[in-house]
C-alpha cells in the first residue's frame, strides 16, 4: 500500500491525497526497480491507442491503482477527458472518493508529451 500521511487531524488531508494521487499516475508503472507493479500505464494509454479507448483504459488503470495502493480510499467515480494539443496531452481527471465521511470530488491536470 502507498504510504500517505492520511491523519485524520491533518490540516491538509485532500491536499495529501491528491498529490499522492499525482506520484502515482506520473510514475510509468515497472519504473521503480523494488516494486514493479507501483504506477500507471497512463502515458502509454494516451500515446499508443486512440482517446475513446484511452479514457476506459486509462478509468480502469486509476481503479486497479486504488485497489493495489489506497484501498481504504476507494473511488465511488472516475472521470477522465483527454485533451490534445499538437504533441502533448493534458489528463483531466476528476476522482470523487469519501474523506472523513463525506463525499469530496479530487480534480488532477496532468500533461504529457510523447517521448
């Protein structure tokens, strides 16, 4: 499981998810050599298939990475649009999950050029 500083006293409490939240979905899954399965595959998802199947392989590579590394956190909704640009692709994700017993919908922005 993914370490996170999830106190439920912690100032910062959403602040803490969702940037662990980024580490994972930036981190190219098999990249870290002591845990392989630690990442996505996102960025090959946006660059190796078109964006309708991007988006539902991409929607379950964020449901399998829930499970594997923030299973007490589990998602009650993934969306996610891909938007392009010439060479590079900005992720919108909008991730609503249940903290401190209400439902808080987390919204990431990341980019992504080929290479």
């Amino acid at each position: 499981m993914y370490d996170i500083s999830l106190s439920k006293g912690s100032l910062n409490y959403e602040e803490s998810i969702t940037e662990a939240l980024n580490n994972l979905f930036t981190t190219k899954k098999g990249s870290i050599p002591h845990n392989r399965a630690f990442g996505t595959n996102i960025e090959k998802y946006l660059f190796e298939v078109n964006s309708n199947l991007a988006s539902r392989l991409i929607t379950k590579d964020i449901q399998y990475t829930f499970s594997k590394f923030l299973h007490p956190l589990q998602p009650k909704e993934v969306s996610v649009q891909i938007i392009e640009d010439g060479g590079v692709k900005t992720l919108e994700t909008s991730i609503t999950v249940v903290i401190n017993n209400k439902d808080k919908t987390l919204k990431l922005k990341n980019q992504y050029k080929r290479g």
